[in-house]
C-alpha cells in the first residue's frame, strides 16, 4: 500500500463530495481515484494553455488571393443540375 503524499487521493464514495474535487482540480492538482487502495484513474484538471482559441487562417484573404474578385457561380450551377431545389 504506498501513497503519493503529494497527490491528493479519492476512494469512490468520497467522489461525492465534489466541493473538494473541484477545489483542487482549480488548484492544478492531480487527483488519484482509488477502490480499496488499488489506483484506478487519475482526474487530471485542463490546462488554460490548451483552452487558447485556434487561431484560424484568413480564408477570405487566401480565395481573393487565388482567385481575385471573380464569381464563381459553381453553387447556382450546382442547384440548376440537380434541378431539386
């Protein structure tokens, strides 16, 4: 039976009280969750680096660049072929 003191550890009726839980997942900390002192899982809080936005490239920059101020009639075209809408 050996437990990382470092680490804070849950059995699974403790999982309930989520006030704790919640408490440390906001802290940064790893929390283990435990069924009689076997380790099953370890709760791991989200990083704010990977909640950043994607940063998307300028589609609309990247169209007039390739193709310029044309028109490209391709959806009507494609509705006048199917001739279902």
């Amino acid at each position: 039976m050996c437990h990382n003191l470092l680490m804070p550890s849950v059995n699974m009726r403790q999982l309930r009280d989520t006030k704790k839980l919640k408490a440390w997942l906001r802290a940064g900390k790893t929390v283990e969750l435990r069924e009689r002192d076997t380790l099953i899982a370890r709760i791991v809080p989200e990083n704010e680096e990977q909640k950043r936005p994607v940063q998307y490239p300028d589609f609309a920059a990247r169209r007039r660049e390739i193709f310029g101020d044309r028109l490209l009639p391709i959806v009507e075209d494609l509705i006048n072929d199917r001739g279902r809408y």
